[in-house]
C-alpha cells in the first residue's frame, strides 16, 4: 500500500513539473513578467476582477493587469485556461488548457498557480 502511494506521487509529481513547465512556456513566448518559487509559478499583476468558486466545479476567474497586457485565469468544470490577451482589444488571443485541480489564487501583486501532487482526492 505504500508502494502504491509513493509511485502514484511519483507520477503526480511528474505530471505536474510538465505542466509547471508548459506553463513557464507559455508565459515566455507571449512576454509576461513571472518569477517561480518552487512549484509555484506567480505571475505579475494587478488584479481587477475575481471571482472565486464556493465549490469543487463552480466557476473560477481571476484577471490581472500587466503593462498593456490582460492576464485571466478561467476554471469550469474539469479544466482551467490561462488567458492572455490585450488590454485595448476585446477576447484572448493566446491560451493554455490546464486540469482543473491546479490550485491558483492571488497574493498581491502576484497571481500564483501552485504545482503539487494532491493525493487527496
């Protein structure tokens, strides 16, 4: 039973260090200010709008500002999105899919998405 336990963190871990790292992709290619602690990725902004679920799949959003860019983190359901888009256009142009069971919030002036196994499911 422990085996069990440690190979299922093991691939959780795993997992989630590859999706850590689209994220870190995803932020480079389109220019967004971000530093990372750990398996927290936290990036820079002022927020504007939030919206915070009460529950496990209720709707989730949290917009920040950065520069002329406008950064949104969206959960529904089963998946998550991280958003970027300009700050004079309407929409996003540019977006990650993510599971939903990534943990984010905001910690002025940082909206951090954390990246830890969670094994109590």
């Amino acid at each position: 039973m422990a085996q069990e336990f440690w190979d299922e963190y093991k691939q959780q871990k795993r997992k989630m260090k590859e999706l850590e790292e689209e994220v870190i992709d995803f932020l480079k290619r389109n220019k967004i200010e971000f530093k990372v602690d750990g398996d927290v990725v936290m990036i820079k902004g002022d927020a504007v709008f939030a919206e915070l679920s009460g529950y496990d799949v209720g709707p989730e959003i949290i917009t920040i500002v950065q520069g002329d860019k406008k950064i949104t983190w969206e959960s529904y359901g089963a998946k998550s999105m991280l958003e970027v888009g300009g700050l004079r256009t309407p929409g996003y142009d540019k977006y990650i899919e993510l599971p939903r069971d990534i943990p984010v919030g905001y910690n002025k002036p940082y909206l951090e998405i954390v990246f830890r196994p969670n094994l109590l499911k």
